[in-house]
C-alpha cells in the first residue's frame, strides 16, 4: 500500500480548476452586460419611425471585412492551443502572434470606421447607442489583446508553459472566443439588420 503525501498532484484532475470557473463567471456577468445594451438598442429600434436615423446610416463594407479577420482570429488562436498541447510553446506563441496581429488589425479597422462615419456620439440616439456597443466591445478586444501578449511574454520563462501545464493559455483562448461571439452578436444587429 502507497501513502500519499501532501504533495501528490494525481488527484488535481478530478478538481475543475478555479481559474477558468472564474473567467467562465465573468464572461456570464459581461454576457448580461451586452445583453442589456443589445435589448436597449432593439428598444430603441422597435419604438423609433426610422431607425438609424437619416444621415446616420452604416456601411457594410468595412465592417464585413473586419468581421471575417475577427472570426477568422478564433480559428488562429485555436491552432496556438493545439501547438502547445502538443508540446510546442514554439508554435503557440507564432500563432497567437498573429491573432495578436489580426485583433490589432480589426481595433485598426473600428479606428478607421469612427474616423469616417460622419457623426458622433452625441449626434442621436442610434449613434449612441452605436458607439457605445462598438467602443465597449473594442475595449473588449483592446483587453484580450493584453492578454495574447501576455501569454506570448510569460512563454519566455523556460518550462512556464507546456502540453499539461497551459491554463494560462486555455483562459486566453476562451476570452478571445467570447469576443468574437459578441461581435457577431453585434455585426448582426448595428450592420446587417440597418440595412433592411
């Protein structure tokens, strides 16, 4: 018969991890938070004549192609959670280099947009509620790109991750893949649905 001593670890799989069951739980919380904007737009939608706005419509080209570098950004990031499984940290940072590459590409891009849409803020209450949908989800993207870099960074350390030591890894995964869920969420309602 074998004692188990305080610092066997056979049994840590049998334990979800509290970590990720943290982020899980802010994702929800944030969740309700973009449900709410989304429900005050389709309000705002449901009881105004016209909505947008004449003079305040919204293009669907750009924003198209920064949902196809975003969406696609999921499937990249993935490939990097799949290197490091493998034992590659290597292979995990190239690809989460350029997600890192592709979610600067899209804030470039929401940049751009803001720059030439020709109202503001304050201009009425679609582009209002328009800037604050696609600002609040850029701060979103902004924070998941920290924490790309901040798993490219902490990989430098020899032996910091590996293929059954990447939680680190996972977490910043699931992250990014709640912003896409969101941002699809929201290309659907501000740029698909204004057209019609």
């Amino acid at each position: 018969m074998t004692a188990v001593t305080p610092t066997d670890t056979s049994h840590h799989e049998e334990h979800p991890d509290l970590r990720v069951i943290g982020l899980l739980t802010f994702l929800a919380s944030e969740s309700l938070m973009f449900g709410g904007f989304f429900a005050t737009y389709l309000f705002f939608k449901g009881v105004t004549p016209v909505f947008p706005p004449k003079g305040t419509e919204v293009e669907l080209y750009l924003p198209a192609i920064n949902t196809a570098i975003l969406v696609s950004s999921s499937f990249v990031i993935h490939l990097g959670d799949a290197a490091i499984k493998r034992g590659s940290v290597w292979g995990m940072r190239f690809w989460y280099f350029v997600t890192a590459i592709m979610g600067a590409t899209f804030l470039a891009g929401q940049i751009y947009e803001y720059q030439h849409l020709g109202y503001g803020l304050t201009t009425n209450i679609f582009s209002n509620c328009f800037y604050i949908l696609t600002g609040f989800h850029g701060l979103h993207v902004f924070i998941g790109l920290l924490l790309i870099l901040g798993v490219i960074w902490r990989s430098r350390r020899q032996g910091h991750y590996s293929a059954h030591k990447h939680t680190g890894i996972e977490m910043a995964e699931i992250y990014w893949h709640f912003v896409d869920i969101i941002w699809i969420i929201l290309f659907l309602l501000l740029y698909v649905m204004t057209q019609f």
